[in-house]
C-alpha cells in the first residue's frame, strides 16, 4: 500500500523533462475529428441540437431509429427543421 501512495506522490513531483520531449498527443485530446459522414455519432450529434424542443421519448425513440443506416441517412439528408419534423411524427410510446 505505502509503494502505491509513494508512486502516486512521485507523479506529482516529476520535473517537466521527466517526459520525453518526442512524447505525442492523442489526436482526440488535440484536434477532435468530425464524425465520419452518415455515422451514428454525426446523426445523433444533429439530433442533439433538436434536443431542447421535443418531447424525451421521442428523442430516444429518434435515437434508436437512427441506428438504421437508411434511416439515419435520410435523417441526415434533412435540414434541421425537417429532422424536427421527421422526429415528431415518430410514433408516441
């Protein structure tokens, strides 16, 4: 237990050269990528800025009806207020 507590404490007073100079940065901690196009993450990205102004079941029914990949580029065909519109004529739960 004291090694692990002395390893954490020594992390903390490492000098800066401790680090090596040739040492890189993750690209996601650098420069985030955008989403690859029609990818799950780009189509819930678009659907999040919908968010504040529907109802939160059908944001998640939304959700899960973009997981098609059909679906989901259609969704992301639309401008923002046909994706509103699409979205809210999900069926309710």
């Amino acid at each position: 237990m004291q090694e692990c507590v002395d390893i954490f404490r020594e992390s903390f007073t490492k000098k800066p050269q401790d680090n090596p100079p040739s040492a890189k940065r993750s690209k996601s901690v650098s420069s985030p990528e955008k989403p690859e196009n029609n990818s799950i993450e780009e189509a819930l990205e678009e659907s999040a800025k919908l968010e504040s102004r529907i109802p939160h079941p059908l944001f998640v029914k939304a959700g899960i009806a973009l997981l098609d990949l059909g679906v989901r580029r259609l969704f992301m065909w639309f401008k923002e207020e046909s994706r509103m519109e699409w979205i809210l004529q999900l069926p309710h739960p």
